[in-house]
C-alpha cells in the first residue's frame, strides 16, 4: 500500500489518484429499520450490528487499512428511549469484555473518542481499559466513535483555545488549521479518505464534520447488520474511481493546458 494520508496532499507532486484508503470511516446506520422489516425488535438489529461491527474490523485489517473508525453513539442518540440507550451500552460493554483480547492479539489499537464525563464510571473504565491494553498495537488504529458529536468537539476545541490564549499560553494569531485540529478528539490522525454510510440515508449526522472536509463519501442503500466484506470491497473499489483533486485541477487538465 502506497503510504499516504490526505492532509495535505501534494497533488502537482504526485498526480496519480490515491487508490487505497489510508483511512475509513464508517457510519454504522440501519440497525432499528433491519430489525423491523424482520418483525424483529430493534435490539436483535443492534445484536446483529455488533456482528457486522467485527466483520468490518476484520476486513479492514485484511485490506491493510491504517484507520477505521467507527460512528457508534452519537450524543444526539441519547434522546433515544431509555431502554434503547441501555441496549446499546450493554452492547459496547460485551464489544470491549468479549473482543478486546481478540483486538490486542490482532495487533489493534484502540483509540475513543467523544465525551466521556456523561458516560457511566463502568463505561468509562471500560473504554479506558481498552486504550490501554492496546497501547502498544501497530497493526489497524480502530477509534470508536462513542458518545461522539463533531460539533460538539469543534466547541470543546475552540474553548480550549480560547482558555489558552487567555492564560498567555498561544498567541490567537498562531491559530491556523493545523493548530486547530490539534486540539479536536483526532488529534494526530489523518482526515478520512473514504466515509462510508449505510441504510441509504446520506447525511453526516454529526460525524467528523472538520475531518471530512475533503474525503469521498459512498452511501449504501443495505442496512448496517448486512455490510459484509463484499459490501466493504465495492466501497474501497468505488473510492479508487474516483478522482481527488483537493481544489486542484486533474492531471489530465494539467497536460491538456501544458499543449495549449
Ligand atoms: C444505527 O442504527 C445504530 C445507532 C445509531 C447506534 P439505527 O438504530 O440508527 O437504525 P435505524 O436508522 O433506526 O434503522
Ligand atoms: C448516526 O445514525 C449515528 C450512528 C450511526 C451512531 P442516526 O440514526 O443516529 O442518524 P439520524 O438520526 O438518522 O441522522
Ligand atoms: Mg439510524
């Protein structure tokens, strides 16, 4: 695999499309509608999810990927009922309990990101837990998405700033770009390449808004529960059609203006 990351691409260096994708995202959307065209209740497709959850893991390592990140809970998904918020934290609690050896073996590195003060102190421990017993992995970087909100992480950048620059620490001049998204939840990690969402919804719903600013984006009309490898392969095969430009102008473009 061509070593890569989309930040800051070079594009008159190097003007071949960026075939494989350093970094995926994945919006895991679909369970509750899987579930009810089954006559099935919503926790059965959320049960099922957590099986695509680990097909996807384990295809992202086979396809060589460096990152995978997953959109697991959304901070807006609180308003959900009660009982379906439990659901889906006892399902990320038998996630880390049953797959974290797995993970570790696997060479994964664990890394979260979201609010956690909200989270329940076992959440939080857990997630925690799962950071550090895969401190040392070097295989795929596997960042969960838990709790997570891109505006919300914008805020919490901008007011760390801003508390910075009233101690004298940095100078508000100094704030660019790079420095900005130093201080969001992915600090560190390049921008997703590829995002891809299933259930045929095609919306970001809050998901690494700053981060996707220049990343393609495949849109699946299957349910999460059956993204297998096959669905997987056709989205990575579909971003290496497509042709990045990154406010450039192609190749092709290039030459044709060089002859003219
Ligand atoms: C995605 O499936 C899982 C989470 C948001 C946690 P949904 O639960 O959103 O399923 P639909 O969109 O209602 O079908
Ligand atoms: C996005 O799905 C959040 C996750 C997949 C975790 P939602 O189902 O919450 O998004 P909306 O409500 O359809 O936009
Ligand atoms: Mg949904």
């Amino acid at each position: 695999m061509r070593s890569v990351t989309s930040n800051k691409p070079d594009v008159a260096a190097d003007p071949r499309p960026l075939r494989v994708p350093v970094h995926v995202g994945v919006i895991m959307d679909g369970n509750g509608r899987w579930a009810a065209s089954r006559g099935l209740p919503r926790i059965e497709g959320h049960r099922r999810g957590l099986e695509a959850l680990r097909g996807a893991v384990r295809t992202a390592i086979d396809f060589k990927l460096d990152y995978l990140t997953v959109y697991s809970f959304s901070m807006e998904n609180w308003s959900r009922p009660v009982t379906e918020v439990a659901d889906l934290m006892g399902l990320l609690k038998r996630f880390i309990r049953n797959d974290l050896a797995d993970l570790k073996k696997a060479n994964v590195k664990i890394k979260v990101i979201g609010r956690r003060d909200d989270l329940k102190p076992d959440i939080r421990a857990l997630l925690q837990e799962a950071e550090t017993a895969t401190c040392g992995g070097t295989g795929l970087n596997l960042i969960v998405a838990f709790n997570y909100g891109a505006r919300q992480e914008i805020a919490a950048a901008a007011r760390a700033l801003a508390e910075e620059a009233r101690s004298g620490l940095i100078d508000p001049a100094d704030i660019d770009e790079a420095f900005f998204a130093s201080r969001l939840d992915t600090a560190g990690v390049p921008d997703p390449d590829l995002i891809i969402r299933t259930s045929g919804e095609q919306r970001l719903s809050n998901f690494l808004m700053w981060q996707a600013a220049y990343s393609e984006f495949v849109f699946l009309p299957i349910h999460w529960p059956d993204f297998d490898r096959k669905a997987f392969a056709a989205a990575v095969e579909e971003f290496g059609a497509r042709e990045r430009r990154f406010g450039g102008v192609t190749p092709a473009a290039t030459a044709s203006a060089a002859r003219t």
